[in-house]
C-alpha cells in the first residue's frame, strides 16, 4: 500500500478506535461518548445508531461492510483512517462491539502506529456478551458450563473448540455449516441453539432451534445473528437442577470424544508405548507386498505402523497394491493424515463389525488372491501385543491367512491412585484393557453406575466382571 503524508511531514492528528456496543447508544461507554464528541472526523459502519451520531458536530464517513454491500474494503478503511490522521485530525472510528473483538481493530493500529499515528483503543460492550445479558441465557453457570468459546460464523474454515458454550458471531449466512459440522463432530442434533438478530435494538428478535433442524439448508433469519450453544440455553426454561450435567469417569487415552456426555474426569487406565524390540514388526512391515490386506484396529496401530515404515526410510507409496481397512472413524481419521483412505471400514467400530464388513466383501466377488489359491488372501494386523484374538480367529474362519504383529505396547500406569467415584454418574470404557485395570486398580465394577463400553469386545469384558 502506498501511504500518504503531510506537506511538512509532521504528524498531528490521532485516531481513536471506540466500541459502540451491540447497537443500542445507551450501552456506549462514557469515554466512547467523550470522544465522538470531540472528534473532528468519524468513520462508521450501518451497525451504529444513525441518529445518534447525528448530534455531533464531526465530519462523518460511511464505511460499512455488510454481506455484499461493502462500502469499502479493510484496506481502504485503513488507508483513510491513516489520510485522515496525517492531515491532523481527531479521527474516530467507530465499531460495532468491542474493537478487538471480530472488528479488524488489530490491522488498523497496525497500519497506523507503523506510521507513527497515536492510537487510543476505547472497549465496547461485545456483542457475544450483552447477549447473555439481554437474553437471561448465562454463557457459564456452576455445574452446567464452566468454559466458552467465541467464534466467527463467516470464516472460511469453521473451528468448534471443545467447549461447554459456544458464541458464534455472525451466523446469518453460515448457521446450517456450522450445525451440520456439530452433528459431524458428534454432538447431539437434538441440542437446543439460541439465535438472536439485532441484539440491544428495539428490533431485537430471539429464536430457538436444533442442529438437526438448522443442518437442513439455509435458514433467512434477520441480520446481524449471532448463536449461543450450549446446555446454557436451557436454562432459558428450565430449572438449572434439570439442566447440570451428569459427571462421567473416562478411562481410556483420549477423553475428547466423550464431552458429549456431561462433565468429564479423565483418568487414563492404559498407556501405550512403543516396543523395546521392533524387529518382528519391522521385518513384517518390510514384506508388506507379501500381504494382500493391511488392517488397522486402532490410532495407535496407524502412529506405529508408520514409524516402522519411516524407520526403513520409507512412505505411503510402499503401501501401492495392498487393501487397507480400519475398524472405524477414529482409526480412518488417523490413517487420512497419512493420505490413506480404508477400502473398507466397520460401521461399528468393533472386531465382530469388521469380521462382517470382510464377509460382505466377499459376498461382492473380491475374494480370491492372485498370490494364493489355497487361500482367500494374506492379512496382515499391526496392533497391541495384548489384543484378543476375535479378528484375527473370524477371518481365518473365512479362509483368510491372517497374520497378527504386535506393533506397540499395552502397560498399565504408574502412580495410579482410586478417585472417589461416589458424585460420578457413570464410567466409559473404551477397550477391554480399561475394565481390565480398572478392575485392577478399584478391585470391582461398581454396579450403581452406567456403564458405557465402546464396541462389543468392551461390552463382553464388562458383562464378565458383572457376572
């Protein structure tokens, strides 16, 4: 960008940025209020009260940038602030909010103090805050939400952070994107959405909705919108002892996926570490064109099966002409950062679903190998050296020559010490060697919990302890 200057190349204007708020003038902060009266110059968007403004005696510059109908762009708006400033005014600019919030704040005093304007940032009340206030809808509430995110809904990659409530500005335009993206991530589409247009104005409108329904298109709400999500919303009409959240115990290695179920203490059961010796599963991975199928039960069998491959100087292309399958989304999500797509996948995420995925593949005419006639094929599992053998047993009942490796180790932790499971709801299992060592480490299964076991083989262990 090409900057202007002053004649004698002194500056004496500044520029002060000021948060008018969510839209209402009686939410203006007094400093704000101070400094648009004493401005000689104001630069201001369609979000501000027109009428307002209106009082004051300062020159005003329209520079809005509402979806399509952008006045002028941040750059531009940058360069006239600058202009402005150069040529000795008092120049304000006013922004919806809070100026560092969603409203370019951090580029404009970037531009201007690296040409040694003065900037004076005065706050605003951000929008995704006087929401809460002007809705009754608290963003955080003891035993309901004790964490928030604030997001943009315009961005060209939606992020949705793993926290209790979610803030989600400008939403008017991307809102089904976004639920669509929830109910991907595995949030429940039944969950309750708050959707508020023109918040603080007498305009101001509320609407309540689900993912599941929100995901089905494009909705025409009124503009600007924003989103709240969360169990927070409920407490809009119910009862918060109706609203807390139920606590779950998370045994296995990765509490992410369980957020879901209410609040969550994480207390891995199971490390996983590589093999002292990797000799076995080098020299299997070594012959990997031997093989006509390479199976992987778990994440964890994906990061060591490829450090393996990596430790030969090798990469996804030694994998050219061999079938892969995963045990499921997890297991398809680790193999894809390695540029890998499973040509076949258990829709349960357990042995016995895979078994099946593979007898129904053969069903389509796939069956036979070219290596082997004797048999339907060689198959080759990387996994935990504890494993049961459920898988490998099913499909050498089909005819498969199936080749079990162990590719990393399964140890239970040190230090472990009991937690006072009496205010937990319930406790999630997520392999068979959690139950396991929690039976190991509490001496039982608690029967006046829920117990939540992830695939049919977590399930049966359980059931064996119950018993």
């Amino acid at each position: 960008m090409e900057l202007s200057k002053s004649k004698n190349n002194e500056i004496t204007g500044s520029v002060t940025l000021v948060g008018f708020g969510p839209g209402n003038p009686d939410l203006l902060t007094i400093a704000g209020e101070k400094a648009i009266a004493g401005a000689d110059i104001i630069f201001h968007d369609d979000l501000i009260d027109q009428e307002f403004l209106g009082k004051y005696k300062a020159d005003k510059v329209y520079v809005g940038k509402r979806r399509h109908k952008h006045s002028a762009n941040q750059e531009d708006i940058n360069q006239l602030l600058l202009d402005a400033a150069l040529a000795g005014k008092k120049v304000v600019r006013v922004k919806g909010g809070d100026p560092m919030v969603f409203a370019h704040g951090g580029e404009e005093i970037e531009l201007l103090e690296k040409n040694n304007i003065p900037v004076t940032v005065i706050p605003g009340i951000s929008t995704g805050l006087a929401v809460a206030s002007l809705t009754k809808v608290p963003l955080t509430h003891r035993n309901v939400s004790s964490s928030v995110s604030f997001i943009s809904g315009h961005a060209a990659e939606i992020g949705l952070p793993n926290t209790d409530t979610l803030v989600c500005y400008m939403v008017g335009f991307n809102i089904h994107r976004i639920a669509a993206k929830a109910i991907a991530e595995g949030r429940d589409p039944q969950s309750t959405v708050m959707l508020v247009s023109k918040v603080s104005t007498p305009e101001q409108q509320e609407f309540y909705s689900t993912f599941e329904e929100l995901s089905k298109g494009p909705v025409n709400y009124p503009t600007p919108l924003i989103a709240v999500i969360g169990d927070v919303v409920k407490l809009k009409h119910h009862d918060s002892s109706t609203v807390e959240k139920p606590t779950y115990l998370v045994t296995g290695t990765d509490a992410h996926h369980y957020y879901s179920y209410g609040k969550i203490v994480h207390q891995p059961l199971i490390h996983l570490a590589a093999l002292e010796d990797t000799t076995e599963l080098d020299t299997h991975v070594q012959n990997l064109h031997n093989y006509d199928w390479l199976i992987f039960t778990s994440r964890f069998a994906v990061k060591y099966f490829f450090e393996s491959l990596h430790r030969m100087g090798k990469d996804t292309r030694f994998l050219c002409g061999v079938k892969v399958a995963s045990l499921g989304k997890m297991t398809s999500n680790a193999m894809a950062e390695y540029g890998i797509i499973p040509d076949l996948t258990s829709k349960d995420e357990s042995s016995y679903g895979l078994i099946d995925a593979f007898n129904a593949y053969q069903s389509q005419g796939d069956s036979k190998s070219p290596r082997d006639s004797e048999t339907k094929g060689k198959i080759l599992i990387p996994r935990s050296e504890i494993a049961l053998n459920v898988l490998p047993e099913g499909l050498t009942k089909q005819g498969w020559d199936v080749t079990p490796v162990a590719a990393y180790r399964n140890v239970f932790p040190d230090h472990l010490e009991p937690l006072d499971l009496s205010l937990m709801e319930g406790i999630i299992f997520s392999s068979p060697s959690c139950v396991d060592n929690f039976v190991r480490l509490y001496g039982e299964l608690p029967k006046d919990k829920k117990l939540i076991s992830r695939g049919k083989l977590t399930e049966e262990r359980v059931q064996f302890y119950l018993e």
